[in-house]
C-alpha cells in the first residue's frame, strides 16, 4: 500500500526507458491529491536532468500522477517553454515512499501555448519498438492511450480544463507562501 503523503514533502520523480536506462529525473513538491491521481509541482529554479542534458526550470509547473498509462505536466507560460500542457506516455506511476517511478514510453501529447494540439515523437517510438523490443500489446495501449488524450486536450475534458490550471495556480501560490 502506497503511504500518505503530506503536501509540502519532497517527491522525486524518476523515469527511465523501457530497456532500463535513466532518463528524466526531477525533485517537486507534494501538492495532494484529487479524483484524477497524485499532484506534484515544481518551481523556477528547479533542477530537471537526463543523461548528458540539464536545465533549470524558468517557470512553475505541476505533474499530475495517475494510476495510469501517462504522467501529464501544466506549465506556466515561460520564455524557454512552449507547452501548456506535455503529456508523457509511461507506464503507471510505481511509488517507493517519496519517489515515484515509470517508464517513459516515447509518444507524447502536447498542446502548445498556441493551442496547437498534437501527438510528439512517432518517430521515436517506432525506432524504439524495434530496438527494444516493445510487446504488440504494449503498442497498442500506448496508441489507444495517447488517442484518447489527444482527444481529451483537444475537447478541454478533466483534468485538461480548468483542474490542472488550478492546481498550477497552487504550486505558484505555495512559492508565494513558502
């Protein structure tokens, strides 16, 4: 059983691809949680890396985390950032305390500040589900999951309306107040 977390704590997320080589991995905040899942937050200044590549954040974000087949992230507008919303397909998030993990699955929904809405990187996927030998069954969910999100950030449904706007509104009053 997963145990509770207190709003506040420090939750770090770490990704990995499926032939078990890091990726992404990220400190953030605990901000609760809701009907759609697990909600973390991070705020400028804070430290994202991947192998051979780092960055620090220009702008607040948060991270909701389902028990599901992706990990949705809400940015704030930002000069570096041209996403609102940046769905990652993954695995369903593992929980280890205050770490969560998952497996990054290559595709990705993003809807753009502009409002353009798309799915990212079908190239990398396909490359991928050669090279490391993604089962058909495996594909198929991802592709299921990533059509069905693309339709959900397209038509504005929960909690790609107004409930990850509100959450990003937390973690940036949380800055504010911390």
């Amino acid at each position: 059983m997963t145990r509770a977390l207190i709003p506040g704590e420090t939750v770090w997320q770490r990704y990995r691809k499926y032939d078990g080589r890091p990726h992404w991995q990220f400190e953030t905040i605990f901000l609760g949680e809701d009907e759609f899942g697990r909600w973390v937050g991070g705020r400028p200044g804070g430290i994202c890396r991947r192998p051979g590549f780092s960055f620090a954040a220009d702008a607040h974000w948060v991270t909701l985390l389902p028990a599901d087949w992706y990990v949705a992230t809400f940015n704030e507008p930002s000069s570096s950032l041209l996403s609102e919303i940046y769905i990652d397909l993954a695995s369903p998030p593992e929980w280890d305390g205050h770490e969560s993990r998952a497996i990054d699955l290559d595709l990705d929904v993003v809807r753009r500040v502009s409002g353009e809405t798309f799915i990212a990187d079908e190239d990398e996927f396909a490359a991928h589900r050669v090279e490391m030998g993604y089962p058909d069954e495996l594909v198929e969910r991802v592709r299921r999951t990533a059509d069905d999100l693309l339709a959900a950030v397209s038509s504005g449904r929960e909690p790609f309306g107004s409930v990850g706007a509100a959450w990003l509104e937390r973690i940036k009053g949380w800055s504010a107040g911390s």
